[in-house]
C-alpha cells in the first residue's frame, strides 16, 4: 500500500468565473450550466492516485467571489497548501482580479504555498479576449491550466500537476 498525503487547497477568482464549476467536474465529473452561485464557502474533497502508488487528498475551500465576502479570504488561504486562482477566458477584468490574489497570496499566505492559475472555459474559444498568459504564469511561479468545466478540458490536468508539485516526503 502506498501513502496518503492530505492538502488543504483554496479557489479565488471573480465572480462567475467557473470556480465552483471547476470542482464539481472534479469532484463529480459534472457540469450545471444553472448552478447556484457560492455563498460564502464550499468544502468538498477529492483523491487522486499518482503513478507511483501514493494518494493525494485534496480539501478543497471554495470561496464566493462577491466583493462583500473579500474580507473573509485569508480564513480560507491561511493554512492553504495550495490555490487555484481561476480566470475566464472572456472576461478581461477576470485577469487583473486573478493577478491581485496572485500578488495577495504571494505576500500575505504560506511562502511555500503552490499557486495553479487557471484560463477557464475554453469552449467559449470564439469569444476569448485574452491570449494564453503561459509567459506571465511562468515568471510569476505559476503552474498555469486553460481549462473548461463545461468540457472537461485539462480538469484532471490541472489538479494533478498540483498534487505532483506537493511536497512528497
Ligand atoms: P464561480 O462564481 O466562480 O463559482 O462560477 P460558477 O462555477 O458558479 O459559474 C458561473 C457561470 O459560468 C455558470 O453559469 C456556469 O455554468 C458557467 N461556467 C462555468 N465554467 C464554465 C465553462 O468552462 N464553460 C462555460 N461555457 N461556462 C462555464
Ligand atoms: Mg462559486
């Protein structure tokens, strides 16, 4: 039997951005194109086996994006392992909410804390208003997704890039 290792993991982003969407495909393979939006915070748990025989469980803390629960953040970032800090492909301000969380966890959460940026809905390609930030995620640490929770595209991808760049001692 292999080991298990257990993270605590955060999502942030605008509003409406997918990241309750993001981890219902996760978590449950599942997508609602009317979902409920996020009112305070969601926990939800998931396992991924790695090829060498040992499991990562994620607690995953999904935050609402509403300006007026922006005060609560650093309940849920302080102690976090790792973020996902989620953007939407079609929504320009999405990015520069993303980059302040970006520059936030960077100065105010766990230094050794793995940040995942994430490009979601990708399926929407014909309305994308921003190019594939690779070059700032790569500079700024990053691991970096475009994703979609509507499609499935890179959803497992991404979580299990985090999961692999954990400390597994
Ligand atoms: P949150 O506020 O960041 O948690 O965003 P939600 O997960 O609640 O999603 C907001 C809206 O965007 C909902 O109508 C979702 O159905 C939609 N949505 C989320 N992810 C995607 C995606 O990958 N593609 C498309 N087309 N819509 C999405
Ligand atoms: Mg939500």
């Amino acid at each position: 039997q292999g080991k298990t290792y257990q993270f605590k993991l955060v999502l942030l982003g605008e509003s409406a951005v997918g990241k309750s969407s993001l981890v219902t495909r996760f978590v449950k393979d599942h997508f609602d194109e009317y979902r409920e939006s996020t009112i305070g915070a969601a926990f939800l748990a998931q396992t991924i086996s790695l090829d060498d025989n040992t499991t990562v469980k994620f607690e995953i803390w999904d935050t609402a994006g509403q300006e007026r629960y922006k005060s609560l953040a650093p309940m849920y970032y302080r102690g976090a392992n790792c973020a996902v800090i989620v953007y939407d492909i079609t929504q320009t301000s999405s990015l520069d909410k993303a980059k302040s969380w970006v520059d936030e966890l960077q100065r105010q959460a766990d230094p050794d804390i793995v940040i995942a940026l994430a490009g979601n809905k990708t399926d929407l390609e014909a309305r994308r208003a921003i190019d594939t930030k690779a070059k700032y995620a790569d500079e700024a640490g990053l691991l970096f997704f475009e994703t979609s929770a509507k499609t499935a595209h890179n959803v497992t991808e991404l979580f299990t890039a985090i999961a692999k760049r954990m400390p597994l001692e």
